[in-house]
C-alpha cells in the first residue's frame, strides 16, 4: 500500500518558532510537493522538489523553505512562524512525467494543521 | 491563464440522489485528477483521466476534450460520500493546478 506520511496531525507552535514539518514517502517517487489549503482558496502550491537536492518555488514561495537531502524525504521549515502561516500543509509526491502524463498520478498525506499563536 | 473552476461550491443532496460535480479549465491540459479530501484532512485520489470516461463501484468521471469539461458522478449517494472533491489538471507540467473543491453533504 502506498505511502505518503507527514510527522504530525495537529501542531501548535508560537510567533517567531522555527518549525519542521516533515514528509516521507515510500513509493521512490522523484516529485514531491508541499501546499497549504486555506478556506476558498484551495490548495497552493509552496514549494515542488524534484529530485533530492533540487528545489523550485511554488506559487507562496515567501516565510518559507525547503530540504530534500534524501529521495524519500521533503522537509517544510518555516524560519520564523508567524500567525499569517496558520493553515492547513499537505504534502504530495509523484513520478517525474514528461508534463503530467498518466504515469503522474499525485499521492498525498494526511495533512498537518498548523496554529501559530 | 491555466485555470481550474469548479462547481457547485456545495451541495446537499438526500440519500440515494445522483450527484454531478463540475469542473471547467483552459486549453491544454494534459491530464485532469479527481480528488477527495474528508474531515480531518487526507486527500485521496479517485480518478486520473485525459480522456473518455472511468467508472470505480459507484462513481464515474467523464472527460470531454473539446468542451474543456469533466464532471465527477456519484450514483446512489450515502452519506459516508460526504467530503470535499477536488478537480485538478496538469498544464504540461508535472505540476497541478488545483480547483477550490465542491463540500458535498448526502443526509439520511
């Protein structure tokens, strides 16, 4: 069963914290993503890694950052939160496509909600 | 612009009904996803198409090419169906562009 894993469900952190939300997958996919899903917005992309090492902005690039120092992992580093960052943040990956074909299919985690307070 | 649009935002709909979610977007894409997402937050994935139609027990996506159009069926519809269901496409890109899903709620 494939498997796309997030460290924490619910996480509560205060203003100016460093936090680390942290995703592993099992499935040896080279794209991993990370959004955050915000009532009537939908889901944003912030940051998409696609490869270890390799990173690109997303849409809502700005309070974060990102490491992927193994294939299986993609971390989410918020330097400094702050209560504007108060979101739900999904993680996904996939197989590299040639521009989203079928072999693309998205896997996701169970997301973490995140309260800066 | 690549774009998403879903509709309707929500819906209710009695035990037993069928259910049509909608989704519009721009010229060419190069798949679409469906997705649902329940209470507590975990998305899945339904369906990924480019093309025709699939069906998986009681729901059924369809896709049409040339109306830039997909909807999201579900026949007989219980509650244990109500979540928020997402449309999103791929632009050529292996990214996805994401609607801002549909909240069904099926009541007894």
């Amino acid at each position: 069963d494939v498997k796309v894993t997030q460290s924490s469900r619910y996480l509560v952190k205060r203003t100016g914290e460093k936090v680390f939300l942290e995703c592993v997958q099992d499935m040896d996919h080279e794209n991993m993503f990370w959004y955050r899903q915000d009532p009537g917005l939908g889901l944003r992309l912030i940051y998409f890694s696609y490869d270890v090492k390799m990173k690109e902005k997303g849409d809502i690039p700005e309070g974060y950052s990102v490491s992927r120092e193994k294939k299986e992992r993609f971390s989410l580093i918020l330097e400094s939160a702050s209560t504007n960052q108060t979101s739900m943040y999904l993680c996904a990956s996939s197989f590299s496509g040639t521009g989203g074909s079928m072999n693309t299919e998205a896997f996701f985690g169970q997301g973490t909600r995140l309260t800066v307070v | 612009k690549n774009e998403v649009e879903q509709s309707p935002q929500n819906l209710t709909a009695q035990e037993g009904e069928f259910i049509t979610i909608n989704c519009s977007y721009s010229v060419g894409i190069s798949a679409l996803h469906w997705l649902q997402q329940h209470p507590g937050g975990g998305i899945v994935s339904l369906f990924m198409l480019s093309s025709g139609k699939k069906k998986h027990g009681r729901l059924i996506a369809t896709i049409n090419i040339q109306e830039k159009h997909s909807s999201l069926h579900i026949t007989a519809s219980h509650p244990r169906d109500s979540a928020v269901y997402i449309c999103a496409a791929y632009y050529n890109t292996d990214k996805l562009i994401f609607g801002t899903g549909t909240r069904l709620q099926v009541f007894p």
